[in-house]
C-alpha cells in the first residue's frame, strides 16, 4: 500500500517507521529543511544536539519501547539530576527529602502542606473536574500562600509565562503525574535519561528504515492541497511541483493547516466558538567552556531574570556529545501571538545574557563559545478552563484519510513519550484500515 504523511515531526516519522515496517511503501512531506518538528537537531559546528531541551523518564514507557524497536536501547543513558531554586537571590537544592526539609524559604508547615499537595494530585483519576478550576486557586487552595509563591508560581512561570493565571488545575495534575515518577523513591533520588547524541540519533535511524523499506522524506516540500483521487479511491497531495496519488494519507500538521489545504470533502471541523490559544517559547542555546551550574534545572522566582529557567543540559550528557563544551538552555514561554518571539536577535540575546550574569556574576566573556536565540510559534495549547470543550471537533469524511495531530491532547503535556502513546492509539484504532483490500462504510474519528 502506498501511504502519505504529511509532517515529519516524531509523530509523523514514528507512523512512517511502524508502517513501513508493514511492508507499505511510504513517503512523509515536511516543509522543512530537516526533520523533527519541536524536537528537531542544531549544528553548533564542533557537535549537533537538540534545538530545544528534552529528557527522558524512567516512566516513559512507550518512548522506550519505542527507542528498543528501532535498535536504540544501548544508546540510552541514565544520570541523576538535581533540582535547584533560585530564590531570594540564592540558590537552593531540593533534590533530597532531606534537602526539602531544610529548604531554608519555607516553614514546616508550609513543606507539609507542599507534600501533601503533591500526594493528592498523584491520586486524582479525575481530571475533568480540574478543567473548571484554574492552577493558581487549586494551589493556593491546597498548599496556601507561601507554599504558593515561593514554589508553585516559579514552576507555572517556567513552563506558562504569565499565562499561568488562565490555565486550569489539569496542567499541574499532568505535570506531577510526570515528573515526580522521574523519583527514585529508594533512593530518593531524580533519575533521567537521553539517547547518545540526542534526537538527531534517533531521526537518523528513522530516516535509514524508512529508507531501507523503500520509503522517502520529501524535505523542503510544502503540500499545497490534499483532494479526493479523480475517478476512484485513494488521496492526491498536490505540492508546488508535482501531484501524487496514495491510498491512504495521514495528516499530523496542526489544524490551522489543515483546514487551509483539505479539501472539504475530506474532513470536517466543527468550530467551537472559541479560538485554542498556542504557547510559544524563546530558548536561548548556550555553549560555555566550563558548567553554569550543578541542576539540571534550576526554577527561577526573580521577576528581574528575563528567562524562567536555567536548564543545565551537559548535566546528563557524556562530554564527548559536545565536544569537551557544555550546553545550556534558558527558556521563556509567552503566546504564540506576543511581540516578544518576533523581538530582534541581538536585543534578546543582550537581556538573557545580562540576566545571566545575575544570577552568576562570574561569568566572563571567554567563558562563552555561543549563545543562539531559538524560537518556536506553536509548541502547545494553553490549557485553559474548559478545554476539552474548546478544541475543533474534527471528523474525517474520507475512507482514505486521517488526520493525527497534538490538538487533542487534552489531560496531559506535551511530552515525546505522550506522541509514541499517540501514534500506538491510532495504530490500535485505524491499523484494520491499513490492511489490504480494505473498505470503510463510516466516517472515522480523527485520533
């Protein structure tokens, strides 16, 4: 069967790889200039790693079964990471319990009332009831004021800019429902995990099987219009150069694309009447002769600090996947709509380097190799309140096409190990129409 998908983002690549290894022949159009998507690789010239930080789980099972299948089990690597706050000028450890006891801005109660916190949210199975409540008065609520500001609030900051304030108590489920399960509770200890030379290693191995099974990665290629085949089954994707038929097409894109280049006769979206609102970030890559810090990450509760997090990414890396240098991100989450991601690159690096150099004042110039500013427009949906409800309905009206994408993800972050679940659903949901001699009579339920 010949198969189209439209994205080469993790999503669509990891359909194509699984399909392919089906024995269908497949081709994946990305309007980029290289693969991957939010996930995608930088050349900083003496090494290539990640554009943007990325880590994973020892609960991240479908990630790596993933990882296994593709023969990449011994190119994971595991190291225990710390995390630190920067607070009142300071910064502190808090990753021990011992550490979290004495952590020095909030009182006995105040950790009692954190804990507790975080043991009430692991037990919710209920998430649909955290929609109507927002993060900030579930917290307040449940850890009170201090534990709330001195805590919580850098964390919100970090990931949610001052969006924070519109976003619902799902979004702190999901993230201690994640990110807690990276605790070793025998040893009381953060463990996490990469593969050896970042993402870039897995998209090659991607690239070399999709290859081998007689596929192709059409880069650079931007579709301009998916239709119904003239005369018969199957799709047509029309790009700038060329029309070609398939029997069946994925489409990964967001929904804004698809609803400009699907013709309506394949896919339905219903409007909800309210506009899904998109995170964007700023992430500063920065290369230095020698560590910025011991933490993996380090949360910031400083409003002077122009990023909301210091992520120390050779704390995990062998030295030799950046040549002897280290690598850190400085990240900043803002709407896909503000000023800030179109701001000029020399304004922006010249204020995340002077926030830099407060919080580590020995920073000198030589210290530094590079220092790139990445942006990317659309990273995920703001989780407001209500927002299983406010995302497009979207249901395909072709046997032959499928659309895939993140904007239904409703109950948790957007995480690699949340795409590879993703992909594994709509494989256990459409694989039946992947078989030969296949017929659909009903529309189906884009995944």
């Amino acid at each position: 069967m010949k198969i189209g998908i439209i994205g080469a983002g993790l999503s669509g690549l990891a359909l194509a790889q699984k399909l392919s290894k089906q024995g269908h022949t497949v081709t994946v159009f990305e309007r980029d200039t290289q693969v991957g998507g939010l996930a995608t690789y930088e050349d900083h010239g003496p090494f290539v790693f990640d554009r943007y930080y990325h880590v994973i789980l020892p609960s991240d099972r479908y990630l790596l079964s993933f990882i296994r299948e593709i023969g990449l089990a011994d190119k994971l690597r595991w190291e225990t990471t710390l995390t630190g706050f920067f607070v009142e000028e300071k910064m502190h450890s808090m990753s021990s319990t011992l550490e979290f006891l004495k952590f020095p801005p909030l009182s006995l109660w105040s950790k009692f009332r954190l804990a507790t916190t975080i043991l009430y949210c692991s037990r919710i199975n209920d998430w649909k009831r955290l929609e109507k409540i927002t993060v900030e008065d579930f917290l307040l609520r449940h850890s009170g004021r201090t534990t709330y500001e001195k805590m919580w609030k850098p964390l919100l900051l970090a990931k949610l800019g001052e969006n924070y304030r519109r976003v619902s108590a799902v979004f702190i489920w999901t993230y201690i429902k994640r990110m807690f399960s990276a605790r070793d509770s025998s040893a009381s200890k953060e463990q996490m995990g990469h593969v050896h030379g970042g993402y870039k290693t897995v998209f090659d191995r991607l690239e070399q099987t999709i290859a081998a099974a007689g596929g192709r990665i059409a880069l650079n290629t931007s579709v301009q219009r998916i239709a119904p085949a003239k005369g018969g089954s199957g799709v047509d994707i029309v790009t700038e150069n060329r029309s070609e038929h398939f029997d069946k097409v994925i489409f990964t894109g967001p929904v804004n694309i698809l609803q400009k280049v699907a013709d309506d006769s394949l896919v339905a979206v219903e409007d909800s009447g309210h506009e899904v609102e998109y995170l964007g970030v700023l992430c500063m890559a920065l290369v230095t002769r020698k560590p910025l810090t011991d933490f993996y990450i380090l949360n910031i509760a400083d409003r002077r600090i122009p990023f909301t997090g210091v992520v120390g990414m050779s704390n995990i890396l062998d030295s030799d996947e950046t040549a002897g240098t280290h690598l850190t991100y400085l990240p900043k989450y803002v709407l896909s709509t503000d000023a800030e991601l179109r701001r000029p690159e020399d304004e922006l690096q010249r204020e995340f380097l002077d926030g830099l150099r407060l919080m580590f004042p020995d920073l000198k110039d030589e210290d530094i190799v590079s220092s790139r500013i990445h942006r990317a427009f659309k990273v995920q949906p703001l989780q407001v309140l209500n927002f299983s409800e406010r995302i497009p309905k979207s249901a395909t009206r072709h046997p032959d096409f499928f659309v895939h994408n993140t904007a239904q993800f409703v109950n948790n972050t957007l995480n690699n190990n949340e795409v590879i679940r993703a992909v594994e659903a709509f494989l256990e949901k459409h694989g039946d129409c992947f078989e030969p001699g296949d017929e659909r009579s009903d529309d189906a339920l884009v995944a």
